[in-house]
C-alpha cells in the first residue's frame, strides 16, 4: 500500500483527492496539511511514502516547505507537486527545491495514481503538457548553485542510457528492465551519473543534463 499526503490550502480539493483515491487498491492517503508548517509536521507524524503538494498557499508555500523538508532530513519523501500554476519559473524553482515530479490538477484519476506509482517507485515525472517550457526554460537561464557549478565529466554510453531513462520518468526497477541490467547495477550507474553531473538526486541531475545539453 502506498502512502499519500496530501497538502493543500483548499479543504473541498484535499476531500476530492482523498476520495478518488479511496477507489484504488494500492493507495492510501494517511493525512492532510493545508499549508507547507503543517505539511511539515504532518510528514513527521504520517511518514507518508509520497506527498502531493500545491504551490500557491497562505503562510508557508509550497517552494517554502520543498526547501525546508530537504534541508531538514536525508530521508524526505518524494514530492508530486499538483497544482493549477504551469508558468515555467514554478516548475523549476520547484524541480530544484526538491520536487520529483509536477502535474497539473486538471489531470486524470489515471494520471494522478500512475504519477503516484511512479513516485513510490523511485522515478521522476513531469506533465507532458509542460515537458517544453520547463527545457526551454532551463536552456535559457543559469544553472543555480544547487545544481553544481564544477565542470562536469564525460558519462559513458551505458552512463547516458541511463540518463536518459531517468529524465523519462523511469524508476530504478524499469531502467533495469528495458536495458536488461540486474537493479543494483542501474543503481550503482545511477550513483556514478550523479557524481558526475556534480547533482545532489536524480532531478537535478536531469536538470543540469538539460542545462549542459548532455543528453543531446
């Protein structure tokens, strides 16, 4: 069973999420926050497996509670950021405070648990319909600081492979799959890549792929 949190200043979006989500099998959401102070703490109590977050809140926004869960604990859980706002300076300031994946909320019940999934999983996943802004958007701006300044180092063929895989989406469990590769050596790739990309996870390290053009 997968555990949700879900963080959202609108009380009647958190009950409909909570509902559609009571129609699958394999997902439950354990608790609610209506703003990033109380998501914080409700993450404490609920230790949730992965929290679906808004950006736009009173108090403490979204960006707030990103940065602050992951200066906070090596062990955050992932966070799907699913809200109304698709302009392309939220995207990446969510995708570099942390975030692993970005949906829309007019998205499907279908969309919404297989972003989940994915989440749970391991992987990253970004709206398709924002998929282009968010390159355009990287290519045009300085990488930040938190994606590593320091010249980054060739990646082998395999290393790219699996670059590539990661900025679709893909968990650690599908990469081995498709590329035929026991899961502890996608592991150990998925490490080298970090390191040289000089990223702290795996979105900012398809950030700074993106930013360098690496993945061509």
């Amino acid at each position: 069973m997968i555990r949700v949190l879900v963080v959202d200043d609108q009380t009647l979006v958190r009950q409909g999420i909570r509902s559609l989500l009571d129609l699958t099998d394999d997902i439950e959401v354990v608790g609610e926050a209506d703003d990033g102070m109380t998501a914080l703490a409700a993450i404490a109590e609920h230790t949730p497996d992965v929290v679906l977050l808004d950006l736009r809140m009173p108090r403490h926004d979204g960006i707030w509670a990103l940065t602050a869960l992951h200066d906070g604990t090596a062990d955050a859980p992932p966070v799907l950021v699913l809200t109304t706002f698709d302009n392309d300076t939220l995207v990446l300031d969510a995708m570099r405070a942390g975030a692993c994946g970005y949906l829309l909320k007019d998205v499907t019940l279908e969309q919404l648990t297989h972003a989940i999934r994915v989440l749970a999983d391991g992987g990253t996943l970004i709206s398709p319909s924002i998929t282009d802004r968010l390159l355009r958007a990287v290519h045009r701006r300085r990488p930040p600081a938190d994606i590593g300044l320091a010249p980054i180092q060739q990646l082998t063929e395999r290393e790219l492979e699996v670059l590539r895989l990661v900025a679709e989406g893909y968990s650690n469990r599908e990469i081995a799959r498709a590329l035929f590769l026991a899961e502890g050596t996608v592991k150990n790739h998925v490490s080298t890549v970090l390191l040289k990309l000089g990223a702290r996870d795996r979105t900012n390290a398809v950030l700074r792929a993106l930013h360098e053009n690496v993945l061509g």
